[in-house]
C-alpha cells in the first residue's frame, strides 16, 4: 500500500526571548492510502503543531513532511493540491453564510466553478444530512451541525488527504457517534485518507486503523489499534479475596508477577495481577492455597484504549491528561 504521508524526524520549535519550547520532538511516521491515522496525546502534547506543519500553515526547523512525495519545505504548494483541513474545530467556515453559500466559496477558491461541483455538492449534502440546512445561515446551526458543514467543505475539492483536528469536540454523545459513522463510510466509500487528532478515544478505538500517542513533543506509542490492545491486554487478572495477604505470599508472588496492584475493601479486597504468561496464573493458585486467605472469583482483565493511553503516559511521566 502507497505511503501517501511521510513525516521523518520532524522538529518544530517555538521562542519567545529567553523561551524556548520543542513542541515536535524528533517525530516520524507515515500513514497510507485510504487509511484512518489518529494521533493521540494530552493537552500540549504536540498534536495541533505537528497538523498545521502538515498542512503548511507551521514552518519547521528539522526533518520534513512529504505530501504524495513532495517536500512541505520546498514544494508546499504542489503538496497542498492533495491535502485539505479541518482546523481546531470547525474554523474553516463562514458563519454568516448559508450551508451552500459555503460550499461554493471554498471549491471557488479552489479553482472550481460551481457547475463543476454542482453533482458532489448534492452528494456531500446527502451523505451528511444537510439537504434541509442547505439555504440556513450557519450560525444558526447546532454544532454539531457546523461540525458536518466543516468537514463536508474539506471534502468538496475531492483531495486525497483529510486532515482532521478535534472532529468530535464538544460533540454530545449521539453526534459523535455519528461522526463516527460518517468518518469510515469517507474512508471506505471514497478512499480518502484521514489523519484525526482526538482526545476522544471512542473515536480513535472505532475509526482509526493505526496510531501514534504522543507526549511532550515524542511518540511513546505508535501501532495498529488492534496490536496495541493485545500487547497490553496480556495476561491481566483481577483476584477478588477475603483476609489478608501475609508476608509470605506476597514474597512468593513478587517473585513471580511483573506488576501488582492491592485494593483493600470493607467487604473484601482485589489485587489485579500482571503476569508474562497465563500459566503462571497456576503457580499463583498453589500459593493461594497455602495463604490464610479466601478465594471470592478470579476475572481476566481487558483493558480499552483509554486505559492503555492512560498507562503509558504513567509510563512517561505524564501525570495531568487533559
């Protein structure tokens, strides 16, 4: 499959004075055609910069972004013939004009006339829904609404390359969901390729076929979302019991387990257990038994992405996420 995207070793640094921030941080990866790429990370980590390099809109001072093989740094303008954008919400429309007015506006200066757009135009306004919004004036609209106009404009030029920040956000629930929905049929239906950045991890879990999670300007986590999910869902067990663990056996389990958790309840008490392999979960019964100590239920645990994201930016260092 065609690497559409490729960031290699990208650097962006801001300064003020005597200050001096690494937002982008030594970042690479690639995405591929037709896919749904999410970049994932806190408040600050990086995300919004490393988009609007993407795009143009940043200069960067070390590495490069090719856009279908053209370099953002030297051939910005032949590369932005592939990309459109959604940026920080749904700033890439015009509040006082109507649904259609703004569809016409941003093909136009584009280079396109409005017959060329007219049988596309009915298309996008049928895929999202916007047939009886068409003549309303945008600020009038819910946000959710203004939300499918954005993106419906990023998609009326037909470029390859959607680039996406934030498309779920302050979404309620059933709107995100359908944003959701909307995002892989645009995958599927029309194969473009979409890079999203999200603190919505529904979103990412349902929509995005790879990821990277980034932190502090570096990726600490870049794989599919399936593969992520098995690496870190291995061998997790919750052990729910009655009494108190003495010195002995949580000596022999120590030796045994690579990370455990105590919960201490009124009722009875968990201990969450992370083991290399399943059958030590046998060694562990044996000890168990010898224990004064009453076994309630053993429960394998199944983490989602969220708690994934949440482990690893423990892993860094990262103790406020949002």
């Amino acid at each position: 499959m065609k690497e559409i995207l490729q960031i290699s070793n990208l650097e962006k640094v801001y300064s003020n004075g005597s200050f001096v921030k690494k937002a982008v941080d030594n970042i690479s990866f690639s995405v591929n055609t037709g896919e749904i790429f999410g970049l994932l990370g806190p408040n600050g980590a990086g995300k919004t910069s490393i988009i609007k390099c993407i795009c143009g809109l940043l200069d960067y001072e070390g590495g490069d972004v090719l856009v279908n093989g053209y370099s953002m740094k030297s051939k910005r303008r032949k590369g932005l013939k592939y990309i459109s954008a959604v940026l920080e919400g749904n700033r890439n429309i015009y509040w006082r004009m109507t649904v259609d007015e703004n569809l016409d506006f941003f093909s136009g200066i584009n280079g396109m006339s409005r017959s060329s757009i007219k049988d596309r135009k009915e298309y996008l306004l049928q895929q999202f829904q916007l047939q009886e919004q068409r003549n309303q004036v945008v600020n009038k609209l819910s946000r959710g609404m203004k939300q499918k106009v954005a993106i419906a404009i990023s998609l009326i030029t037909n470029k390859d390359i959607v680039l996406l920040d934030e498309p779920t956000l302050g979404l309620d629930v059933a709107m995100s969901h359908e944003m959701r929905k909307l995002l892989r049929s645009v995958a599927k239906e029309e194969g473009k390729t979409i890079l999203l950045s999200t603190h919505d991890m529904n979103v990412v879990e349902e929509t995005c076929d790879r990821l990277v999670i980034i932190n502090e300007g570096q990726i600490i986590a870049k794989d599919t979302v399936s593969n992520l999910k098995t690496v870190f869902n291995n061998d997790i067990y919750q052990i729910s019991y009655i009494g108190v663990i003495n010195n002995s056996l949580m000596s022999g389990m120590e030796k045994i387990v690579v990370k455990l958790e105590i919960k201490e309840g009124e009722d009875h008490s968990k201990m969450i257990i992370h083991l290399h392999e399943a059958t030590e979960l046998f060694r562990i019964f044996e000890m168990i038994k010898e224990a004064p100590i009453k076994l309630i239920s053993i429960d394998r645990v199944t983490k989602n992405l969220e708690g994934i994201f949440l482990d690893l930016l423990k892993e860094a260092g990262t103790h406020e996420v949002f």
